[in-house]
C-alpha cells in the first residue's frame, strides 16, 4: 500500500482528533511501519499451512435473519426505545 504524505492527517480527521504537526510525522512513520510489516507478512507463501480449528471457529455461525415472528417480537421488546418495528440506540460516534 502506497502511503500519501496527508494519511496521518485524514486519519485523525476522520476520528475527529486533533494533531500537532509532530504528532502528525510521528504517526505518518508509525504507519509506514505498520504497512511496511504488512507488506512483509502478505510475501509469505502459507499455501502449505492447514487450515486449524480456530480459523474454522469464526464461521460456525451463518448469518442468517430471524424468521421466528414471536421470537423477533420478543427481542424487540427487550429494548426501551422502539420506532416502526425496530429498536432504537443511543448514537455511538
């Protein structure tokens, strides 16, 4: 990955955080490592490597919608706030 002088900059826009012009260039070379490292981890060659459990474990779930009416009301009821047959939250960012 190819990484632009301003990357530092947009990042710390994007998370709404202010950063002095140091910061900025201590990041930037904080992220030329990590791509770097990256970079070096993605030229190994693991086609010989088997597949372990763990790695099967994260897709032991499908994602799938819930078709049980009563239990879908049931969990909508849980939540305070409700509008239109959904659940309402608290904003996050």
């Amino acid at each position: 990955m190819i990484l632009e002088k301003d990357n530092a900059a947009r990042c710390a826009r994007m998370a709404k955080v202010r950063l002095s012009a140091e910061e900025e260039a201590l990041y930037e070379d904080q992220m030329k490592e990590l791509f770097d490292w990256v970079e070096q981890l993605s030229s190994v060659d693991t086609s010989s490597v088997e597949e372990t459990a763990a790695l099967r474990a994260a897709y032991l779930r499908p994602d799938q919608p819930i078709t049980d009416e009563s239990l879908a009301q049931t969990l909508v009821s849980q939540f305070n706030a409700q509008q239109d047959h959904c659940v309402k939250v608290k904003k996050v960012l």
